[in-house]
C-alpha cells in the first residue's frame, strides 16, 4: 500500500504529555529569525494530548484524519482536514484523533523566553469518551 502522507510519522512522543500512540517529525526549530517551531504531529485513533498551555500560543493545521480540540470548560470542538484552530496564550487546553480516525496536524508553536509548553494532567477517560 502506497502511503499519501505529507511527512514521515515520525518519532512516539512520551506517554509523560500524551495518551495513546502520537508521533512527531520537527519541521523547523526555533532559531534567530522565527520565535516558534513547526512540527506534523501524527495521533493513532484515541490518541491525545494532556492538557496543556502555551505562554505565547499555538497554531493548529489539521491535514488528515478528524479528532477534537477543547478548551478547559467548553465542549470539544470536532476538527477535521483544512481546520484551523487558532489557540490564545495561557489556555488550558487538549488536542487528539476520534475514538474512530487518526488525526494529523501541523504546530506551529509560539516561544515565551525559551518556554512554549507547559504539561498538566492528562485527558481522563472519562473526559475524552464523553466528547466521542
């Protein structure tokens, strides 16, 4: 079977930040002309995030597949190819694939300083099956 991937999968992302099987290829680090990164994050279906802020934000380019993005205390957004999801700074938040679809997009994600991601809890079960 021919693959139609726009980027390798990628390297597994640990199970510290994520649930489930999500990969990552970097695209474009840091450097003196652009305070972000850029990479194609790959979730397996049920894959997910913990949640998370970013203290100068994050941008999300789905590319395949379908999965959810919620803000702490609103419903879960469904998102699909061609989304894009525009997250402000110090938002707690969580993105990952349906129960059902992998899900692919490209980070592109903002530094503060030399920070751009903060790690919380993980996704319970419970959370993510009542968004499925």
């Amino acid at each position: 079977m021919g693959s139609t991937e726009i980027f390798p999968k990628g390297q597994p992302l640990p199970n510290d930040w994520f649930s489930g099987n999500a990969f990552l290829t970097p695209l474009l680090a840091k450097d003196k002309n652009n305070e972000f990164s850029v990479g194609s994050v790959t979730f397996e279906p049920q894959a997910r995030t913990n949640w998370h802020t970013h203290p100068k934000g994050q941008v999300l380019i789905v590319i395949e597949g379908e999965g959810f993005y919620q803000e702490k205390g609103k419903l879960a957004q469904r998102i699909k190819m061609g989304d894009v999801i525009n997250i402000p700074e110090g938002i707690e938040h969580w993105h990952g694939a349906t129960a059902t679809s992998k899900m692919v997009h490209i980070a592109i994600t903002n530094f503060k300083d030399d920070v751009q991601v903060t790690w919380l809890l993980p996704v319970t079960d419970e959370e993510y099956n009542s968004v499925n």
